[in-house]
C-alpha cells in the first residue's frame, strides 16, 4: 500500500503547524528548464506572488549561484533569507529556504531552531533587510542605520542582533546545523572520489 507518498506523509508528521506542504515554492530545477537558464546568463530570478491571506504582491529578487559538480554546473538558489544555497524556495510572508521559514522536515531539535533563527532574524529585520547577500550572523555595517535613527538606537539594535546571531550559531542548534552540513559536505566528497576512480583509466588494463 501506500507508495512514495503516503511514506513521504508520515515523515513529516511532526508537530509543527507548518507544513512544507502548505507553501507553494519555485525550484531552481525547474527554472533553468523552462527558462533555458545558462551559467552565463544574468545571475538573479526576480517575481512577484500573493498570498491568498495574506500580502497580496512580494517581491523576491533572488540571486542564483552555480556550484560544479563532476557532471558540469549546477543552479542553486541563494536564499534571499539566509544566503544559503538551496533548490527550492518557498513563498510565504517572506520568500526563503525551509531553514528560514522553520518548516517542518524530518530535522531534529526542530522547534529550537526555528526559535533560533526566529530570534536572530526578527533581531536583524530591525535594521537590514534581507538580500541574499548576507546571513544573519554578519556584521551590519554603519551605513544600514536607518535614517533619522539615532546611533545609540542603532547601536543597541545591532548589538542585540548579533548578540541573537551568536547565540544561535555558538549554541546546540547551530553548531548541529554546521556538524550536519560538513558531514553532507564530506558524504559529497566520498561520492565525487567514487566517480572520479570509476572514470580514472585502469592502471594495468585488466
Ligand atoms: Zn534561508
């Protein structure tokens, strides 16, 4: 019974209000297909969606990476929150990855990270606004104080931003995000050796 699917189901029942399910998304994939995306062509996808409760138009300017891999390159999505690379993005009241957004997946300490991430990016909203360009651990510069603000407001906002971001990265839950992505990091690179030996010509032709 039940293929892929109901498998699929099952695994993201975790208690979460938000689904991955309930959020429309654009994959990069797909992109490149029906865009004829090339390496060469101009780095940036920009649309515009609503939401049916919500904003009705917003606008995402998402910046598109090219990462290589043994077989040429591929198209990832910079995630207009995070800066992380990614294939999809989801729309919601802010256009991200599932790491932002804090959508349920089969990911452990699930609701600590997205309490994380909540905390470091409503401490950042204050001042930047996400560019795909920046994370929310890095440093806001002097020119993002806002106009008319003063500079001990503008201090303080920053301090608390970072002080969220350092928590979030030095803690238990960014520090298992950074072990989880070397360990895909080097799952990765185990694959690619596995290719190139394959591919290397035999040494003594048998
Ligand atoms: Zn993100």
């Amino acid at each position: 019974m039940g293929g892929y699917g109901s498998g699929r189901y099952m695994r993201l029942g975790v208690k979460n209000a938000r689904r991955v399910s309930q959020f429309q998304t654009v994959d990069i994939r797909q992109v490149r297909k029906a865009h004829g995306l090339t390496a060469d062509t101009p780095a940036r996808i920009e649309f515009v969606y609503g939401l049916r409760n919500g904003p009705q138009s917003i606008q995402v300017s998402a910046p598109v990476v090219w990462v290589a891999y043994p077989y040429g390159l591929r198209p990832f999505f910079e995630c207009p929150g995070c800066g992380r690379r990614c294939c999809l993005l989801y729309l919601a009241e802010q256009c991200a990855c599932r790491q932002c957004l804090g959508l349920s997946y089969p990911v452990q300490f699930e609701t600590k990270q997205n309490q994380g991430f909540r905390r470091a990016w409503r401490a950042r909203l204050k001042l930047v606004q996400p560019d795909g360009h920046s994370g929310c651990g890095d440093w806001i510069p002097d020119w993002k104080k806002p106009k008319g603000m003063h500079w001990r407001t503008f201090e303080r906002l920053r301090n608390e931003a970072h002080q969220a971001a350092v928590e979030l990265w030095g803690g238990p839950v960014g520090q298992g995000i950074l072990q989880q992505q070397a360990k895909d990091a080097e799952k990765l690179d185990s694959l690619f050796n596995r290719i190139a030996a394959r591919n290397a010509p035999q040494p003594n032709g048998h």
